[in-house]
C-alpha cells in the first residue's frame, strides 16, 4: 500500500514533469484522431476527444487537459471544462454508442471553470445532463483519474461501468482548497484539509467509489511515464474484457446499482 499522505500525493500530482494525457495517449493508442467542438457553441480546449485503437479495438477517448507551463495551461483553461467542453465530450460518448465503440474517459481536473460565461453557457445543466446521460449510454465506459478528480468537473466523466486511480491522484467533491475556503475561511489550509477529505484511492476503494488502483512508476509516474502507461494499458485490457463480454442490460444494470451503493453506511 502507499503510505503516502494525501497532502503528499498533492504534491506529486501537481509536479512540473508530471506526465499528462497528451503524453499517454501516443503510448496507449494507434492511429488516435482528435474530434472538436459540441456542434452547439464551440470547441474547449480543457477536453479532448477521439477515436483510435486499443490493442486493435476501435474505441473512443474523452480526455481533460493539463499543461505543464504557462502557455499550454492557457490553451487549455488549466483543465477547468467550460460548458461546450462536457457538451462536446456527450456527443462524442454518444457517437460511440452509434458505432458500438468503448469509451476510455481520462479525469484530471481541479474542477470545472466557474467563470461568469461558463455559468451564461450553462455549466452546471451540462454537468448534470452528462452525469444523467452517461448513466444509460449503451457501450462499455471506462474511467481512469490520472491526478487532480475534482468536483462536478471531473464528476461529469467519472460515470461509469468502472473507476481506476493512479496510486497518486485523488478524487473528491471539492477540491481541497476549496475545502478549507468554505470551512475555515482559508484557503492557506489546503494541505490540512487534504488530509482529513478521505481522497486518496486507497479511501475510494474501501468507499466504493473507486474499483481498481493503477501503480505508477516508483517516485511518481513522472519518473517513468512508458510503465505507468504500461500499467494503464494492463488495466483498460482487463476491464474491457470483463465489460464487453455482457450484455447491454446486464451492464446498465451494473452500472446503475455501482453507484446505489456509494455512500452506504451502517451505525453501531
């Protein structure tokens, strides 16, 4: 198990080498094409999508973005989804169901734009659109934290047939910063509030949030991004062989009843 804190993995999460998914997609897929805009609005840079092949299977990828400098964290909004983003991302997700293609979701986000034009363009109804629409799209949906799960910004990809996080990322309903502005008035407590929020994968899997933990390279996956995408590899093949070996209403079924039992609890 990894003894790291919570705080701790913050800090390898958010380091400069970081790998991102443009760095993981060239390593998992062939022939990838990247797909844009919502066919509503426009394109958003924080989400990427496409097709390509896993191991010969056509699938479709739905991605968000982080950058690892200024520049590229502007072109993509430093992974904060505007509306159009989680739009384009449901039409894609849609298509796949057309074509029969898996859908292979990457979360990396602090949490969708709350911007005043996000809010104009309707942020929170295309979250809550994408959360209801997912739940019943018929082809297998696959979602993997890479680092940063937050809020309804990565809650919106995070329907799905399974949930896998690297060892180092975490996955909460605010973001720890945010935790600690609302709660102690201060935002300076991020670290403090990281570690009592249970967001670490080993939290989600005794949760029943999370169903697979993904091991990174020792150190981090910015020490050996070709094994821990190997390893990413080694779990989409496994998943994909358990989700499409069902039928369609076997896994809605599934699918339905794996997020009735988030939150159970029982009192002594």
């Amino acid at each position: 198990m990894n003894e790291l804190t919570a705080c701790q993995r913050l800090d390898l999460i958010r380091h400069k080498e970081r790998p991102t998914v443009r760095d993981y997609i060239p390593l998992l897929f062939d022939h990838f094409y990247e797909l844009h805009g919502d066919r509503l609005f426009g394109d958003d840079g924080a989400i990427l999508g496409g097709i390509g092949y896993f191991k010969g299977i056509p699938v479709t990828v739905i991605a968000e973005v982080k950058g690892r400098n200024l520049e590229e964290n502007k072109a993509c909004n430093f992974a904060m989804p505007h509306p159009e983003g989680y739009r384009k991302a449901l039409r894609l997700a849609r298509q796949a169901e057309k074509f029969h293609r898996p859908v292979i979701c990457f979360i990396d986000t602090p949490g969708a734009f709350c911007g005043i034009d996000a809010e104009q363009h309707g942020q929170g109804e295309a979250i809550a659109k994408n959360i209801m629409e997912f739940m019943m799209i018929k082809t297998p949906i696959i979602s993997i934290i890479l680092g940063e799960g937050g809020s309804g910004g990565a809650l919106a990809l995070g329907v799905c047939d399974e949930l896998a996080m690297l060892e180092n990322s975490i996955y909460s309903v605010i973001s720890p910063r945010g935790f600690a502005s609302i709660l102690w008035k201060d935002p300076s407590r991020e670290r403090e509030a990281c570690d009592i929020m249970k967001i670490t994968a080993e939290d989600l899997v005794r949760l029943k949030v999370c169903d697979h933990i993904i091991a990174e390279a020792e150190g981090g996956a910015h020490n050996d991004a070709q094994l821990t995408a190997e390893n990413i590899s080694e779990y989409i093949s496994q998943a994909l062989e358990r989700k499409l070996q069902k039928g369609l209403d076997e896994l809605l079924n599934q699918r339905y009843n794996k997020f009735r039992t988030v939150g159970e609890f029982s009192e002594g």
